[in-house]
C-alpha cells in the first residue's frame, strides 16, 4: 500500500439553502481510508443497510470559483459533518458552522473509489497500463498526478 495521498475535490449541492455560499470542498484520501470506505460500503450490502453514517471533520470547505487560483477561495467553516456510505455512492452532509444551514456534497461513486485505490496501489512501472483500463476521470487524474510525481522526482 502507498502513502500517496489523492486530492478529491466535489461540488457541494443543496446551497441553495445558504447565504453563506458554500460551493465546494477538497477531501485527502489514502489508500487506507479508501480501503476503510470500501469495507464499510461491502458491510452496508451484507447486512442489507441503507448506509452508514460517520461523523467526519477531515475535509475542506470553499467558497469560491474551484477552477480559480486556489489563493481567490475563501475558507468556510463546517460543523456536524457526516460523511454517509451507501453499497454505490458516498457524500459528505453537515451545517455551515455557526448556522442552521444545511449542505450536501456531489454523491461519489464507489467504483470510482476502486479504481484510485488500483491507481494507489500500483507499482510505479504498473501505472501507464493501468490508464487504458480506468473508466472515471478522477482515477485518470490522479494516475496522471502519480505520473507527474515520477516525472519531479527524477
């Protein structure tokens, strides 16, 4: 297992709710809590549950244009945050702290946790095969920034 981390960045929905302007968050993940996400999702289709909730303060929240400079995004504090595991999907839930306003994140598809998880396991002469098989953008991108990192590194 690698201890590369992977940015994933998702839009929030539901801001509509706000004034405050929530409009996305940026979330690390590890091969290790992309493992810990996939058993939880297997555990939830075993046992025939909706999903599992669990509290989360691990992610980041902005309020600004994501395809701007990162220095033009505001930071936006959050309270309550859940991050729910479904058998397909995951998203984060919360309040924008200091508020009763509710936000929901993009729902992220499992299979595309699966496919980063193979991007973060595989050996650095593994990965240039490994682009033709992927399916999700985002496991394409963080196979590229894996890429890119050999490419410094040398």
């Amino acid at each position: 297992m690698t201890a590369l981390k992977q940015n994933l960045t998702t839009r929030i929905t539901n801001n509509e709710w706000s004034d405050n302007g929530l409009d996305f968050c940026t979330v690390e993940l590890d091969a290790k809590r992309i493992k810990r996400i996939l058993h939880l999702s297997k555990l939830v289709e075993k046992e025939k549950m909706y999903s599992i909730s669990e509290f989360d303060y691990t992610l980041d929240f902005y309020y600004g244009d994501m395809e701007d400079e990162e220095d033009t995004w505001k930071d936006v504090r959050a309270s309550n945050v859940l991050i729910q595991i479904t058998k397909e999907k995951i998203y984060w839930e919360g309040n924008i702290k200091h508020s009763s306003d509710m936000f929901e994140t993009d729902v992220i598809n499992i299979e595309e946790l699966k496919e980063r998880l193979k991007v973060a396991d595989a050996k650095m002469v593994e990965l240039p095969l490994l682009l033709n098989s992927l399916k999700t953008e985002s496991a394409k991108e963080a196979l590229k920034d894996r890429l890119n990192l050999k490419e410094e590194v040398e």
